[in-house]
C-alpha cells in the first residue's frame, strides 16, 4: 500500500487553489500518508502545514510576461531535475499536481511508471498554446483528473473515465460556525469582495458600485501585500465608504461582519470554475451576487440564495443591491437558503471523495 503522496503547487498565496490543496494535505495526512510539497516560499495557505517535508521550487510572478514565462520554465526544469535526484523508490508514492501548471511532474511520473492525479482548477490560461500543451499533458499522462465542477467537466477537453468532478470544499471553521451562527443583519449594509488585483477580477466595477450605493459600507480584501496594494491605488480616487484590506490569514471575522459577498469577475476575460470565497460567505448565512456563467453558477440558485448578475450591467448590480439593502424580509430569506445550499459541499463529502479517489490508485 502506497504511504507517500508527493504534491505539486507553484505559486502559494492566499487564493483558492493553495487552499483546495491543503484541503487535500491535511485528508490524505489524517489517513495516514507521509506528504512531500514542492511550492515556492511565498507566504499562503500552504506555508507551515503539520508533518509536511517542504520542497522549494523558486517560482514567483512578475509584472512583465517575459520574466513570468521564463521563470515557469526554469521551474520546470528544477523540479524535473530535483525529481531525478530525490526519486530512488517509485513503487510506493502518488504524485498529487494542482493546477495544471507543474508540467514536468506529470512527465516525470510518466517516465517513472508512477501515478500521478492532476487536480485541475482552471477552464483556460493565456497564451492559447501554453493552455493546449497544458491540457495534453494532463488529458494524456494523468492516472485521474479531479475538476472542480461540473462546468469544467461539460467543457473538458478529452473527456474519458479519469475525470472525477470534486466540488471544492471550505475550512472546517466555517462549517462550525455555520452551525453556531444565526445570521444578523448589519446596521451599515456591508458589501463584502475579496479577490486578486488582476485587471479582470472585477475592481473598477467594485469601485463604481461604491460611488452609486454611498449608504452601504464596501470592503474589498485583496490577496496580495500591503506595498502591491498601495501600489494598485496610488492614482486611484476611492470614495469615503470603501475600506481595502491587503492578505489577511483569518478572513472568518470579514464574513461575519458581511450581509453580501459579491463576485464581479468580466465573464469576457476570465470564467470562475468553481467560487470558494462565495461558499464561504454562503456557509456564514451570507447572500451572494456571481457571474451568469462557469462553475461558480453551481452554487447560486438564482433568486433563492442569491442572484446571477453580470458585472458589466451596472444597473442591474445596482438594483438588486438595493431591493436586499431595503427588504429585511428578502435578506433573511437569501441568508437561510444559503445555509441550506452550502451543506451540499460538506467537508465529509470531500473528504469522502478524496480519500476513495487515492485509494483506488493505492493498489
């Protein structure tokens, strides 16, 4: 029986997928697997994990695409290289790829014979020909791929008997207080956004809904530091009822402090696969606004625990706000059913999942 689950993660910060794998880590290691992570030494959801051998893999973004490319590059190569060095015993260890990003993981495994999941959370990435080499090395190498929803899974490129669709899941503290917590409403309406500074994520339209609801508080948390964040706004003029946060480790107390949690991401430039920071609003009794379109859709019943609603109508975003801002009757109705949804994605449910999918490969 296999005991050792090498992972595999570029880029650790404070977004969704980091957080989906350390998920995973601390399943497969309540089970019993010894875990290896090769990510870079940023600060996020996978620094200082219990029982974890770290790995470094040098990979880090930049402003300019160039230096991005090459470093991806040059991280593939030291992993691959690392890889031959490190790798004396493939018979008893799975390799366990998040994102479809880290390649040359799921090549060296093909070349060892070893088996390899590959956890896929992204519909596409730019450039279109790195996105296809991506998704063939996936689709033709992988053991099993796990997509994060059903739209990914409709949309898949080589649909065949590995796909395993695992909704995403959120950290077990949500869970408790979404059992503890009868939901309240705020004096102050508090429209709560919490994303990354890419142009597409929807912070200009955040920005605009500011200055056109002034009676409702905004906060925006941003998963980058303090210096990108003031960097971002340095020319940007805010209005008084918008307060900005940089990454935060426990972001439980914004959430509670919420009565609607908004995804505004351009449908045009970027589709959300799945939503995890609308889970959690939803596990909190937090009624949300999403995109018409993608895996995060699977979420939302519209009308019942929140509303579809794209970010380009302004007007709509604007309407809708205020009919939930002005009708406590309407807000309670959205919280509870949104309790009631999140409890189809259940921590056991993924546990469940995770573990069965591991296990059969665990042979």
């Amino acid at each position: 029986m296999s005991k050792k689950i090498i992972a595999f993660h570029l880029l650790n910060n404070f977004t969704g997928s980091p957080k989906v794998l350390r998920s995973v880590i601390d399943c497969l290691s309540n089970e019993g697997y010894s875990i290896e992570l090769y990510t870079n030494n940023s600060i996020g959801f996978l620094t200082g994990l219990e029982n974890v051998n770290y790995h470094k893999n040098f990979y880090f973004r930049s402003n300019l695409k160039l230096i991005t490319l090459f470093n991806f590059i040059f991280s593939q190569i030291y992993i691959f290289l690392k890889l031959i060095f490190s790798i004396r015993d493939s018979k008893n260890v799975i390799f366990y790829v998040n994102t479809i990003l880290p390649f040359s993981a799921i090549l060296f495994a093909r070349l060892k014979g070893i088996k390899v999941i590959t956890h896929v959370h992204e519909f596409e990435i730019k450039p279109k020909i790195l996105n296809n080499f991506l998704f063939y090395i996936v689709n033709k190498f992988s053991s099993r791929i796990i997509l994060v929803s059903k739209f990914l899974e409709i949309n898949h490129k080589n649909i065949n008997s590995k796909i395993n669709v695992i909704h995403n899941k959120v950290d077990q503290i949500f869970e408790k207080e979404s059992v503890s917590l009868e939901k309240v409403k705020a004096e102050l309406f508090n429209i709560l956004m919490l994303t990354s500074l890419r142009p597409y994520k929807g912070i200009q339209e955040y920005i605009s809904l500011s200055k056109k609801i002034p009676d409702a508080l905004f906060t925006l948390v941003l998963s980058e530091s303090i210096d990108d964040v003031n960097k971002y706004f340095i020319n940007i003029e805010l209005p008084k009822n918008i307060k900005i946060f940089s990454k935060q480790d426990n972001v439980l107390p914004f959430y509670k402090r919420a009565d609607l949690v908004v995804n505004l991401t351009r449908k045009d430039e970027c589709i959300e696969t799945f939503g995890l920071t609308i889970l959690e609003a939803m596990f909190l009794g937090v009624p949300v606004i999403v995109p018409t379109v993608g895996g995060i859709t699977e979420l939302v019943d519209d009308g019942l625990n929140g509303y579809l609603i794209d970010s380009n109508d302004l007007d709509s975003l604007i309407l809708k706000i205020n009919d939930i801002k002005s009708d406590p009757v309407l807000w309670k109705k959205l919280s509870l059913n949104a309790l009631n949804k999140s409890s189809e994605f259940s921590s056991n449910v993924f546990n469940s999942k995770i573990i069965q999918l591991v296990s059969s490969l665990d042979k």
